[in-house]
C-alpha cells in the first residue's frame, strides 16, 4: 500500500506519503536532514514497509511541500510534524526516525512530546554542540564551506538557534534509542573522526536504554552505503516495543 498525501499544516501544504501494511504495530516516522526531503529514504523504504507503516514527508518548502512564511527552527518543524500526524490520522506512539539535522527535530519530538514515542532511531545526527566542539577541529576551506550551504532551508542562525533548542530542551529519554554513527566520514582526519564517534556516543547516553552502533563502512549517508544497518536497526526498537 502507498498513500500520498497533501495536507494543510499552519500556513502551507505539506507532501506525505504512507507505505506498508499496518500489522498493528508502531508507524515509523522518518525526518530527512537539512535540505532533504522522503527520497532520501528510497534506499530503505520497501524494506522498512515490510516491517510496519511508514511515513514519509517533505518539510515546508522542500519536494512537494509548499514553503511557509514561519521560521525554519526545529521547533518549527517539529509542531508542523505534530499536526502533520493529527491531520493524516496516524496514531501514536511511533518510532522516530533522524538522519543529520532531522536528528535534531527527533530529539526535540520525544521531549515536546513524550507519550507520542515508543523508539528513537538516530542515524549520523547533529550533535547539539557541533558548532562549538566539533567545527573547530576541521579545516578552514570545511568550515567555509559549511557555513555557506545554509541556503536551502532555513538560516545559519536558524540551524544555530534549532540546536541551542535542542541544548535547552535536553533531558533523559525514556525509550529505546538507537545512535548510528558513520564511520567512514569524507574529508575527516583520524582525529576527527574519533571526536564525531564520541559525541555520537555521548547522544546515546540520552537514553536508559539505548545502543551505539559504527557503520564502519559508511560517510554520512549511512542509509545509502549500508542500508541493512537501518533496517536492522528499525527492525530491533520494533521488536523491542512490540
């Protein structure tokens, strides 16, 4: 089964899509990372629909959304996502799933609203002090070119202010959690490659029950370069909440 949606949220349309057959178990909600939108799930969507519903959408003003005169902080994102699953009647709890910066609304989505989530996947997720901690460690012309790519959705500032969002919001998470780190980063040196797996463990301690997991053999597209790393991690919280 596959549904395509175009649903009023605040002040735009947003495109959604509904896959997979519903075995009574929890619909995965997957959050793409900046500028991204639902195809960059392909790699796993068929799969991931064999397991339980899964739902897909593009953010205000990215795909086949409409673009909204809001601001393009998490927070944002995350009420629009919230009234997104309330106006396509998908019932909670559900299992949360962030690549990069959609990491970020994860995180914020399992505060803001606790009972809503049963399961947190996290793959290659921003940390809330990526600006403080890791950039500095990079070369000059990374952290330039860093800087500029904030084009396409929202701000620098507004990236800056999701993540200080994410600082003042965090607190112990209650679910399982599942934290995939890639480890094969492109233009890391060993260094920093060691310091990104690090502060991705440390997200892992967010939770009481959580796992970290290396894709050894993957740059940030971690569902792109070993996307049975995700299923299979999809495939554990389910089995774990079921």
């Amino acid at each position: 089964m596959k549904k395509e949606m175009m649903i009023q949220v605040s002040d735009c349309k947003l495109y959604a899509q509904l896959l997979g057959e519903n075995k009574g178990k929890p619909t995965i909600v997957m959050d793409a990372g900046y500028g991204d939108f639902s195809t960059v799930w392909d790699s796993v969507i068929i799969e991931l629909s064999m397991l339980s519903n899964v739902f897909v959408y593009d953010r205000a003003g990215l795909g086949k959304s409409e673009s909204s005169s809001r601001s393009r902080t998490s927070y944002e994102m995350v009420n629009e996502l919230k009234e997104l699953l309330t106006e396509a009647k998908i019932e909670a709890p559900y299992i949360l799933v962030g690549h990069s910066f959609g990491g970020v609304n994860v995180r914020l989505f399992a505060t803001e609203y606790p009972n809503d989530v049963c399961g947190i996947l996290l793959i290659d997720s921003t940390p809330e002090e990526y600006r403080e901690k890791f950039l500095p460690t990079m070369p000059k012309e990374f952290q330039l070119a860093y800087n500029k790519q904030f084009v396409i959705e929202g701000t620098y500032d507004e990236f800056m202010e999701s993540l200080k969002q994410l600082q003042d919001s965090k607190r112990k998470l209650h679910v399982p959690l599942i934290v995939l780190s890639a480890g094969k980063k492109a233009h890391y040196s060993k260094e920093s490659q060691l310091l990104w797996n690090k502060m991705q463990k440390e997200i892992s301690d967010l939770s009481t029950n959580s796992q970290f997991i290396i894709a050894k053999k993957s740059a940030h597209y971690i569902q792109d370069d070993e996307p049975e790393v995700v299923v299979s991690a999809v495939k554990s919280l389910i089995d774990s909440v079921v």
